[in-house]
C-alpha cells in the first residue's frame, strides 16, 4: 500500500466514511415519507401511527440489540448484519399502497433503521476516547450524510415528485450495507488480567447499577427534546408544505438544520471540553424550548430557516452531551447497552409524541407544536433536579 493509501486508511476514516450513511436513508424519509404518504390517501393522524409504531418496536429492541452487540467478539459485527438487514427491509414498499400494508413494511424499515446510530456511536465513542481522535468529527459525518439527504436529495421532489422516495430510500440503505464492510474493529485488545484488576471498578460494570435518578434524568430531558425533533422529521415537511411554503424549500429548510449541527460537531474539540455533559443536555432543552415556541407561531420561511439553526443546540449538543454523560457513567461492557437505553427513552418520547401530535396537528394546524414547549420545559426541570441530585465532578 502507498504511504499516501497508508495514512487514509485508519480507522477513524473508516468510520467516518460510514456514519456519513447512518442518516442519508432518515434525510430522505424526512422530506418524502409525510408527502408520499399523504398522495396515497392518509390522513394527518394515520401518519402519526405509521411515524409511531417503529418507535415502539425500537423501544423494545434497542436494549437488547445492544446488549448482544457488547456481547459480540466486536460491535463492527452488529453493524454489518443490522446494515444488511435495514438493506432488505424497504424492497416490499413497491408492492404495498394502502395503511395496512404501509404500516407493516415501513415499521421494519424504520426499525431496522433505527438500531444502526446507538450501536455505532457508543463504537466510535470508545475508539476515539481510546485512540484520543476527535468523536465529534467523525461523529458530524453523519450530519453530513443527513444534509445531503434531506437538503441535497430532498431536492428531486420538486423534480421528480414523492414517487421517487421508495427507490431514494432503497439506495441509501443499500449503501449503507455495502460501506458497512469498510468498517474497523472497534474494541481494544482484551487485556491480560493482573492483581490490580481484582479492585471494583469506580463505574458500574452493569447498567442496572447505573439506573440512578440522577442519572436518567438527563437522558430523560434530552429524549423528551428530541421527541420534537422527531415531529420535525416526520411532519415539518407536510405542515409547511400546506402552509404555503414552496416544496424547493422543504429539502433546504430540513438540511439547513443540519448544516448548524455538523459546524458545532466539527468545532467540538475546540470548546466542547469546558462544558459538562449535563450543562450540555440542559442548552439543548432551552434551545428547543425557543426553537419549538417560535415555530408554533407559523412564522415566515425567513423566521423557519433561523429556527432551524438552533438544532445544532437542540439536538445536536443535547446529543453529545448524552453520549459524553454515558461514556463517562458506564464503561466499555455495557456501552451499547447504555446507549440503547438512552435511545429506548427517545423512542418512548418520540413515540408519544408523534401519536399525540398528529392528532393536534388536526384540529390547531402549527400551534400543535406548542406540545413541544411543554416538554422542552419539562426536560430543563429533569437536568436542574438530576444536578441537585448528584452535583456534577470535574466535567462530568
């Protein structure tokens, strides 16, 4: 191999190259899937199920998909069977055109889905604490890959209409699957056990004995943040659509959130150490608490695309911060699992609040998202009570 081939093939590249896919197939879902639907004869509420019931099947295997993932001789196996699995899910969408059979095949598609991302961060985390990379840039690949998705391909639906999302959709999971052979082994060697391993660890080696109030709080804040996220995804391209914004700013105004979001990933490193996890988690809730007040207001598409700006805080250093708070609460056996439980409180919020939503969002139109406001004030109490609780050490 060249030295120039050399110095590319590392493992942080590698990873990096396939979490640029983790959200490509969720990009184009998130302009597609609510206008798709809604041209098959759906009503607002019938897509709240359809967005909802994946969630409730995530809820139940994102922990014990994790839990076999840390029990696997690597976590790179995991995400080559569950890449290949979601390559394989969406294929029956070209056969199905009412709710029924929409609801069936799309809960496999976005479940499959939906294990890829707590699998491959809890990975990555680790190899880069253990390497001493930077998580955060390899981490803003994949919302790199999410403003492609939604801003770049999001832009064939004024082109080519929603027709093209389930062979937009069938692309970027087969994709995903075949980059998912490039990746990297992400555990250290097992080391060899000497007297001084004997000591108990100061962090729990099982994720039950982390189950501490103080320490769900925060995941529980963030999840309940990120359950507007989901509605966002699921139905912020169909409500602006029928208020009047032109379809050629729907990808856009999607990918525009994203594009605050990798600029704050990139820089991480920068400043990102100077902030503890969970003051981190707490930004993210009261810039949803702004973000979600405003957008209930049904404000200009001027106003939506600096709205979108503030999920760079909203979601994204609400995310790192629940990812640095579990790296630094659990350790290496039970990373996915943690992981995955985090991701089981995102499901339930999201879940709940796509169910609720689509039934606001049929009688209050954009003030439904004051729904959102609710719970963005409800996550800043779950941080302040877990910070009284267990004051934070260091930046922890």
């Amino acid at each position: 191999m060249s030295p120039a081939l050399s110095r590319l093939d590392t493992p942080e590249l590698r990873a990096s190259i396939y979490q640029f896919t983790v959200y490509l197939p969720g990009g184009v879902a998130s302009v597609f899937l609510g206008i798709w639907l809604n041209e098959h004869g759906l009503p607002a509420d019938q897509i709240g199920i359809i967005n909802a019931l994946p969630t409730l099947a995530l809820l139940l295997l994102n922990m014990i998909v994790g839990r076999v993932a840390d029990r696997a001789d690597d976590w790179r196996t995991a995400l080559i069977v569950i890449s290949m699995v979601s390559a394989l899910a969406p294929l029956p969408l070209y056969f199905v055109s009412e709710f029924w059979g929409i609801l069936l095949v799309w809960c496999l598609c976005a479940t499959s889905n939906g294990l890829v991302a707590p699998v491959i961060d809890a990975a990555t985390v680790r190899m880069a604490r253990r390497n001493g990379s930077d998580f955060g840039a390899i981490r803003a690949w994949a919302t790199v890959g999410y403003i492609v998705g939604a801003g770049g391909l999001g832009l064939l639906l004024n082109l080519l209409g929603s027709a093209a999302f389930v062979s937009l959709y069938v692309a970027m999971v087969v994709l995903r699957a075949v980059l998912s052979f490039l990746l990297p082994r992400f555990r250290a060697p097992s080391p060899k056990v000497t007297l001084a391993d004997a000591a108990p660890d100061a962090v729990p080696s099982k994720l039950r004995d982390a189950l501490q109030p103080w320490f769900v709080l925060p995941l529980l804040a963030f999840a309940l943040v990120n359950s507007s996220n989901a509605i966002i995804g699921s139905f912020g391209a169909l409500l602006w659509h029928e208020n009047g914004i032109p379809s050629y700013f729907l990808g856009p105004l999607l990918g525009f959130a994203a594009v605050g979001e990798a600029v704050l990933m990139f820089a991480w490193r920068r400043f990102g150490g100077r902030v503890t996890a969970r003051n981190m988690i707490l930004a993210g809730a009261i810039a949803g608490l702004v973000r979600f007040t405003i957008m209930a207001f049904n404000p200009p598409v001027e106003v939506l695309f600096m709205t979108q700006l503030l999920h760079a805080f909203s979601f994204g250093m609400g995310y790192f911060g629940v990812v640095h708070f579990i790296a630094n609460w659990t350790n290496e056996a039970n990373a996915a699992e943690a992981q995955g439980f985090a991701n089981m409180l995102n499901q339930a919020m999201a879940m709940t609040a796509l169910v609720v939503f689509g039934v606001l969002v049929e009688f209050f139109g954009a003030q439904a998202f004051f729904y959102s406001t609710v719970t963005s004030l409800l996550a800043v109490c779950c941080v302040l009570l877990s910070l009284k609780l267990r004051p934070p050490k260091a930046l922890v």
